[in-house]
C-alpha cells in the first residue's frame, strides 16, 4: 500500500495494522524456514517494507504531535 494511502488511517487502525504485518513477516519467515517453497520469495520482502512505511507513518505523527 502507498504512504499516501497509508495516511488516510487513524493511529489506531496503523497500530492494528503494523500488528498484523509484523505477524505476517513472522509467519512467512517461519515457512521459509521449514523449506515451504510455495509463496512467492519477494513477498518477505514486500511485507517488510510495507511494515516500514506503516512505522514511519506512525512515528512522524508522534514527532508532530510532541513537537
């Protein structure tokens, strides 16, 4: 998902957000981990990156707010 996009979501649904891609990341190493060769490679790659954007999100909203 885009930053733009992103940033139309209020804190709490980021949270819920960042929540459930940092599981998703979890979930996709541990099948990397036992040799399950049926997802895609990249998509580890996606995912952390999208968990990326969802904390920078979230951190520069807590910098505005504290000045």
């Amino acid at each position: 998902m885009k930053a733009a996009k992103l940033r139309e979501h209020t804190d709490e649904e980021l949270r819920q957000m960042m929540e459930d891609t940092a599981q998703q990341v979890f979930d996709l190493k541990a099948k990397k981990g036992v040799a399950d060769s049926g997802e895609h490679p990249l998509r580890v790659r996606l995912v952390r990156r999208e968990l990326a954007r969802i904390k920078t999100i979230i951190r520069e909203r807590e910098r505005k707010r504290n000045g």
